[in-house]
C-alpha cells in the first residue's frame, strides 16, 4: 500500500474540492440523513488520504498512525453503505455498524503485537475494506421501491473499489517483492481516483434525483390527503394507457368514483376544519380498501377517483362494496363529533376496445350521479343507455 507524495497530496487535494463541493448540497437539504453519512465517508477518506502522506518510504509507521489511517478509510466506505442504506430507506442496525468499524482496527492491533508480517496485517486490512465495497454494490442492485439511475454509477466506482482492494489483498497474500507489489498497487492508486470522482460525482447526482423527485411528488400528491391530485393521476392515467396499447397484461381497468353524500351539510353543521378531518378520514379508509398498484386520487372536493389495473367491472364492484363498508361500519370521530358518513360509487370500466380511461372516468361520473338520484349511499355501474333527464338532473343538482 505504498504511494508517492505527490499522487498522495493529489488524491488528498481532490478529495478536499469534491468535499467543500458536496458540503453545500448537505447544507441545502440538511433532513437528508444519508447525506450526513456520506459527508462523513468523504471527511475520512480525505483525512486517511492526508495522513497516508506520513507513512514513511520504506519500513512501517507506527501502530497509532497505522490504526487511525486504517480507521478512517474503512470509515469511509462503511458510511457509504450506511448512507446508501439509509437513501433506499432502510434501517441500519447500530451494534453492527459498531463491529464493522471497531472489530478490523482490533485484529489489526492484536497481529501487530504478535509481531505477525506487516504484509499479513494490511492483508487484513484490504479484505476487510472489500465487505463494505461489496455491500454497498448489493444495497443499489437489490430491488427497491423506487429505481434511480444515478446509484449506477456509484454502484460501478464500488465493485472497481472492490476488485482493487481484492488484487492488492491477493498481492499481499502472496507476499509479493516490492516491485511486483507497486507493479500491482499503481494500478490500484488510479482505479481509486477515477472511482472516488465517480462516488462522489455519483453521491451529488443520486441526491439531486432524489430531491426532484420529491418536488415532482408533492407536486402530484393532495397535500390534506396524501393522495394523488389530479396532476398526479394525469400521469398515472398516460402510464396505464401507454401499458393497454403495448398490450401489457390483461387490459380492462375498472374505475370509481366516489363521492361523500351529504358533505355540504357536514360542513354547514360541524365547520370546514372538521369537513376537512370527514376527508382525511375517507381518504385514510379507501388507502387502506384498494390493492397493491391501484391508484387513489382526491379527485376534487369530496371527490375520490380510484382506477383498478387489469380489473373488470364485476371484481371493480367488490372493492367498490369494500370502501363503501369501510367507511359506513364506523362513524367519522372529529372535534369530538361521532360523524357518520356514506359513500355513493360510480363504476366504468375500459376495454380492449377502444374506449379510453378518460371516457371511463366520464361513464364513471354518469353512474355516480345516478347513485345520488336514486338516494345515495349505493353504488352503481354505467349503463349503454341514458335518458335525457340525467343532463338535465345533474346541472340542476
């Protein structure tokens, strides 16, 4: 592991502009934890980077230096995988960060005062650097709820990371000659720049892909509600159309409209505030009455829309009875108010042939109206036919 001064001071100074460059991203989204962790990866794989440059030319330094070293640079890489963990949202447990960092600094010491071979301890060292570069490959590759592409990157500069420390770990066990180790270190000192610029050019990307996509969420989420507005089933609706032309799967797809009987009423009697918790409420109800894939939006008002992938109006009609049961069985508490609540539901359903999800949701609408005009709380699906009083019906309503 040995490097001269100036490809030291070089790889040191780098470090240091990527880490003032990143620190302003970590103060624009200060929330951000797994921006912290990498923050702290970046501080010690610079600081390792600067002490390297005390080692002497030859012989060993001393244990403390070697072990502080040695401990920022496998911090550096375990807070890389505890960042990319905490990015995609899953927990860390604190014992094993722990023992990832202590547990080699301890091995290390225990071999030096064994007096076992320098090569053999800084083998030690290069597996143990290894683990975490591989973890940190397994945590972007394994599936996640949400598929960026920027973590490739960083996934690339890591499994280069690892196939470094490997070959220098396999120089070492062979307790290579000098030059045919520096022969296999150089190399190694060039596939550590190019990958530290693509990890942190890589960290800055995935952080900016993660806070637009969160602006574009909220701009697509109800914020009373936290569900979809219409914006937001805009794009859901061009999704599932795009997948019924390619003929993806089963393409009928039910859809619901559903409505809050009597909501003007409620909000005359209990206010607007406890009008607004009666929506909570029904959106929190029908969250919990639809599927994995199905798409629930706050349609407008006391208006929720729900489209139904690969449903037809037969099963459409089930989960339709579902949400009116979940919100009639138990009564609305708000203010102190038990307030009981009923849902009336239009029902359509798009086909394989030709009728768009659009012109579903307006057969939605029509049935939805003819729940209200035959007494409401109820549910009921379109119907080919129409009779000229339900224009006139609906624009006096």
């Amino acid at each position: 592991m040995h490097m001269t001064d100036d490809a030291l001071l070089t790889a040191t100074l780098s470090r240091v502009a990527f880490l003032l460059v990143f620190l302003t991203v970590v103060l624009s989204q200060p929330r951000e934890r797994f921006l912290w962790h990498w923050l702290a990866a970046l501080i010690g794989s610079s600081l390792g980077a600067a002490l390297m440059t005390q080692f002497p030319d030859s012989g060993e330094p001393g244990l403390a230096l070697s072990l502080i070293t040695y401990f920022l640079f496998i911090l550096s890489l375990v807070c890389s995988w505890s960042g990319i963990r905490l990015f995609y949202r899953r927990r860390i447990d604190p014992r094993l960060l722990g023992a990832m960092l202590t547990l080699p600094l301890l091995l290390f010491a225990v071999l030096d005062l064994c007096q076992v071979a320098l090569n053999y301890r800084r083998l030690v060292i290069a597996l143990v650097c290894t683990l975490p570069a591989c973890l940190t490959v397994f945590e972007i590759v394994r599936p996640a709820s949400e598929r960026l592409f920027s973590p490739i990157v960083v996934a690339l500069a890591f499994t280069a990371y690892a196939v470094a420390l490997a070959g220098t770990g396999v120089a070492l066990a062979l307790d290579l000659t000098l030059p045919t180790l520096e022969a296999v270190n150089y190399p190694s000192f060039a596939v550590d720049r190019v990958a530290s610029i693509l990890v942190y050019f890589g960290y800055i990307a995935m952080a900016g892909e993660r806070a637009n996509r969160a602006l574009r969420q909220q701009a697509e989420t109800d914020q009373l509600t936290g569900l979809a507005n219409r914006h937001g089933a805009q794009r859901a609706l061009n999704r599932l159309e795009a997948a019924r032309r390619a003929g993806a799967g089963n393409p009928r797809t039910g859809v619901l409209l559903a409505d809050i009987d009597h909501f003007k009423r409620i909000n005359d009697t209990y206010g607007h505030e406890v009008g607004d918790s009666v929506i909570v409420a029904v959106a929190a109800r029908l969250r919990g009455a639809v599927r994995d894939g199905d798409v629930a939006v706050r349609w407008g008002g006391e208006e929720f829309l729900v489209l139904l992938p690969a449903t037809d109006a037969t099963a459409a009609q089930v989960i339709a009875e579902r949400l009116r049961d979940a919100v009639i069985r138990t009564p609305i508490n708000a203010a102190d108010h038990d307030i009981p609540a009923t849902l009336s539901i239009g029902i359509a359903e798009a086909t394989s042939e030709g009728e768009t999800l659009s012109a579903a949701i307006v057969s939605a609408d029509r049935a939805l109206y003819r729940a209200k005009r035959q007494g409401r709380d109820r549910i009921c699906t379109d119907a080919a036919e129409q009779s000229d009083s339900d224009t006139l019906i609906r624009s006096t309503s």
